[in-house]
C-alpha cells in the first residue's frame, strides 16, 4: 500500500513537473504551489499589476518623447521611493502629506517612538499614532534607512497586537524582504488562540513569502491540515532538496501525512508550531508550564483547554499558585478561576473576623484569598468596599494589575452606592469611571458658544455659510451680555473655525482673546521647519497613557492649536467632537 501511495505521489510529482515546464516556457512565469487551484482573486491582482506594469511603461516613453525629458537618475529615484511607501492608508484619509516624515532626523525619529512604545498608550493616543505610523509615507533622509523607518512600523503593530490590522498591512504591502517578522508574529498568535484556519489562510492571501524555514514548514503544515496531502508532500520534497535537515519536523510530517503511526516525540517547546506538532503527535499529551514558558505556549495551553484547574492545583505548592496568579495576570486564566482558587484556602474564624490585621501576616497569594473570602462573607457595604479596595492593592503591588479587573468591576456593581461613605466612593467612582459607557449623546446648551450647535460643524452637519450666520447671531447677544465669559473651550472652537476660513465680523474682535495656545518652544520650531510627522509624535508622547477627556483645557487648546497651524483638520475634529460638547 504505501508503495503504491509512493508510485502515485512520483506520478504526481511528474505531471506537475511537466505542467511546470510547459507554463514557464509559454508564460515564463514561477508558479506558486500553494495556489494550484485557480485562484481568481489572484489572477485579476496579476492582471492589474500587468496593467500598471503597462501604463508605467507607456508613460516612460512618452515622457521620453516630450520636450521636458526626465533623467535616468530621476526615474530610478521614483522607482525607488514608490517600493518604500510601506502602510495602510493614503495620507489624504487624515489631511496628511505623503512627505511628512522627510525633514525629520531618525534618530530623533528612534527616540520618541521607543518611548512611545513603552507607555501603555490610551485608546485616543494610540488611534493618532495608528493613522501618523501607518500612513503610507517616503521615509526620513537622514540617520535611518528604508528597513529601519519600516520596522517602526512592523514592531507598533506587534506591540499593538490587533490581528486584523496586521493581516490588513500584511496584505496590501506584500513586499518578500519586509514581513518576515510580522508574518511569523501573525501565525503564531492565530496559533496560540486556536485559530489554525486564520493562521494557515495568510498563505491564501500572500503571494510573496519569505525564505524563511519557519515560515515553509508552517504552510506545509497547513496544507496537511487542509488535506492537501499531495501538495504538501511535493512542497516538502522541493523543502529537502533544498538542503534542510531537521529530523524532528521529518518524523512529524512522515505521521501527519499518514506513513507512520504511533511516533514517539518528546515535547518541543523550541518553537510554538514545534509545540503544536508534538501535541498532535502525543496520543496521551501531557505539560505542565511553570514560570520560565513562553508567554505564548501558555496562551496556547489556555485557548486548548490544556492548563491544570483550578480544583486540581496543589494548594502546598506555592509556585504552582503564583504560577496560576501570573498565567491569569497574562490572560491564560479566566479572573473567575483565580478567585474559584483563592475559595480553596482553608482560613479559621479569627482570620475571617479579624482580616484587616490577619491578611498582614499571610504570603501575598493567601493573603489575597483571605481578603476574598471574608469580602465574600461581609454584609456591610462599606466593609465590602475597603476589601475590595485592600484586595485591589494586593494585586497591583505584585504587579497582577491585569489579575483581577473584569471581576472586580462586577463585584463592585453588585453593591449600591447610595451606602457607601465619601471615602468608599472614592475608590468606587475611580473603578467605575473606567467602564462608563462611551456612547452617550451630545447635551447642547445654546447660552454656551461651546456647548451649541455649533459644535455640529466639526461633524460634517452644517456649512461654512450657516456656521457664519449663526456666529453673527450670537456674537450679537454674547456683546450684549457684559457677564458672559469667553473660556477657553470657547477659544478652541472659535480658533478651530476660523483656521477653517470661517470669516468673524471685525467689531465682534474686540470681545474676544484668542492666539493664547502657548504651543511649546519645542512643537514651534518644528512646525516651522515643516516636520509634520514628528509634531504628531510629540503630540502621541504628550497624550500617552492619558484620555483627551482628562487631559487639562490648556493643553487641550495647544493641541488643537497645533493641528490648525498644520492643516491637519480631520485629527483636528475628532478630538474636537470627543472633548468639547457635554455629553449625557
């Protein structure tokens, strides 16, 4: 039998060796393996390329025979910028400039990205960084070449870790010499998370791959899983011809692709598709990860459904506790497994009675068990609140801020805040603030230039010419009122319509005071050397671990200051529209 699978599989490999030959002595194309079948998406992106291939050549010629001819030099240096514009949106999308990053020094460029990297950015300070970092743009000139300025890009969107977006990036910069990072970042993480069919449809979607060992053994893999058996057989054929030797990946595809049985591998965790393989292999698998596995086998573990639970931990093992503690901490636990553990401990009467001092005396991990337990048993709200609290610090100061988050919301929702006292509110409206909903509606207040209608305007709703007449309107009753007060979200707006070319009636000037930004020394010589790209970092860094809605007026009016002086009106109105109305 297997010598007759052996006779097909040479069969196979013939045939397709002769359509190999044929087709590149006609078409004088390479044929990708992994896209036997005939894949029409792919065709037409081979046909658009031809197209363009052809227009660009046509346009050659004809701005060779045109009386302003273009140099040799030139074109190459066009050719050349064209392959380096690496990204995921046209500049145009945010008012941004194809050339923003040109004028700037990379090394200062280095700088204020590895300390970017290292906040834990809020969500409105990453979502301006998103469209600065991803924006397709010719890389700086001095102190960073084309790979460096690119892998800023690559390493955002790992740290970030949004599948989507890097699936997104990966597709429309399919580019042999710059993914190779990102590509095996992608695979592992739909890996880790169960999702083999997201990691292996990558090889659907990519046509240039790099040469990579990982990366072939990867979509051979794959192309098992998806019984293609045949085609994997020959890509793994042509993988060895090559001159790879690697005996544990050939006893594993000899079981995969059904020549062996019953192989004997031991557990690898050199590498996470190594790990996998031994899993499938290992008819009775079994692992037990401590605090020196990678964080991704331990995610691997979680999403298979592999880790010990908690009703099976060692309450006498502490290591296996902390162990359990960090793995919840790095998101391989559920919250509510953690706090199913900490309900094991076995604490007297004294303890529970008199936790406030007893917790003190405990290892952390029992300590926090106890401060649970007793939160469990407490009927008073204000009792519950300060253990909540006590048990809250517990975490944070083993540095298991990501331990107990999700549950500590609801068990805070569960008390009624109309019983607590000023001190337990404090502690309850700072934990409640952070899950308040995002989705509330704008709350106009007419008698406040700011809180208006006005505000419309920056969302597309109303005109130039409407904004106009109804500035001239209440300029005329604001005049009138000698107690009204310009503030300075009043000036934001104002400043922000008039960089818009909104025209303010001459005798309404005397009434207002605006240019009073203060923009930093730092943020104004670059806006005059024109390095727009570097400002918006600033700005990131500025913003960092903060929400716009916390961040003080004036620095509020600075930023938007900035963004008026550089024409950067779309960033600009966002901000606008999340700060300034009042929102209820």
């Amino acid at each position: 039998m297997k010598i007759l699978k052996l006779l097909n599989r040479n069969i196979f490999i013939f045939l397709f060796s002769y359509f190999l030959i044929i087709s590149t002595s006609f078409a004088n194309e390479t044929v990708d393996i992994w896209n036997l079948e005939n894949n029409k998406k792919n065709n037409e992106i081979i046909k658009k390329k031809e197209n363009l291939d052809k227009n660009n050549n046509q346009t050659s010629i004809n701005n060779l025979n045109s009386t302003n001819l273009i140099s040799v030099e030139q074109d190459e240096k066009f050719n050349k910028d064209e392959n380096n514009l690496v990204g995921l949106y046209d500049p145009d999308e945010n008012d941004l400039t194809i050339d923003m990053w040109e004028k700037s020094d990379g090394d200062k460029i280095t700088q204020i990205v590895e300390k970017i990297h290292k906040l834990n950015l809020s969500y409105d300070a990453k979502n301006i960084y998103n469209k600065l970092i991803l924006t397709n743009s010719f890389p700086p000139k001095q102190n960073i070449n084309t790979q460096d300025f690119i892998n800023l890009k690559i390493n955002w969107l790992i740290k970030n870790n949004d599948l989507e977006l890097i699936k997104e990036f990966l597709v429309k910069n399919d580019y042999e010499n710059y993914n190779l990072s990102l590509i095996k970042y992608y695979l592992n993480q739909n890996l880790s998370l169960a999702k083999i069919e997201k990691s292996c449809e990558l090889f659907s979607f990519i046509k240039n791959l790099p040469k990579d060992n990982y990366i072939t053994k990867f979509q051979i893999y794959c192309l098992i899983n998806e019984n293609k058996k045949e085609i994997a057989q020959l890509q793994y054929d042509l993988f060895k011809e090559s001159g790879y030797e690697d005996e544990f990946f050939d006893n594993i595809f000899n079981f995969l692709i059904g020549y062996s049985e019953n192989i004997e591998v031991d557990i690898s965790e050199k590498s996470l598709l190594e790990f996998h393989l031994t899993y499938l292999a290992n008819e009775n698998f079994s692992f037990e990860p401590n605090k020196k596995t990678k964080k991704i086998i331990w995610q691997y573990l979680s999403s298979n459904n592999l880790l010990t639970k908690a009703n099976d931990v060692d309450l006498d093992d502490r290591e296996k506790i902390r162990s359990f503690e960090n793995a919840t901490n790095n998101g391989s636990y559920k919250e509510s497994d953690l706090l199913d553990l900490y309900t094991r401990f076995q604490f007297n009467i004294y303890q529970l009675v008199s936790v406030f001092d007893a917790y003190k005396l405990l290892p952390s991990y029992e300590a926090r068990a106890l401060l649970y337990q007793a939160f469990l048993v407490s009927k008073e709200p204000q009792n519950q609140m300060l253990l909540l609290e006590l048990l809250k610090k517990e975490f944070d100061d083993d540095n298991l801020n990501n331990a107990f988050d999700k549950e500590l919301i609801k068990l805070i929702g569960n008390i009624n805040k109309d019983d607590l006292t000023n001190q337990a509110l404090d502690f309850y409206n700072i934990q409640i603030a952070r899950v308040k909903d995002e989705n509330q509606k704008i709350k106009y207040n007419n008698k406040i230039l700011h809180q208006s209608r006005l505000i419309n305007y920056f969302d597309g709703k109303i005109s130039k010419d409407k904004v106009e007449k109804d500035l001239n309107k209440r300029f005329k009753k604001l005049k009138k009122n000698k107690k009204y007060y310009f503030s300075t979200k009043d000036n934001i707006v104002i400043e922000a319509l008039i960089s818009d070319g909104i025209k303010i009636p001459e005798k309404y000037e005397s009434i207002l005071d605006l240019d009073k930004s203060n923009i930093p020394t730092d943020i104004e010589v670059m806006i005059n050397d024109g390095e727009t790209a570097m400002i918006l970092l600033r700005l990131v860094e500025i913003i960092g671990e903060d929400d716009l809605k916390n961040l003080g007026t004036e620095t509020l009016y600075f930023i938007i200051s900035t963004l008026n002086k550089l024409n950067i009106d779309k960033i600009r109105n966002d901000i606008i529209l999340q700060v300034i109305p009042v929102k209820a």
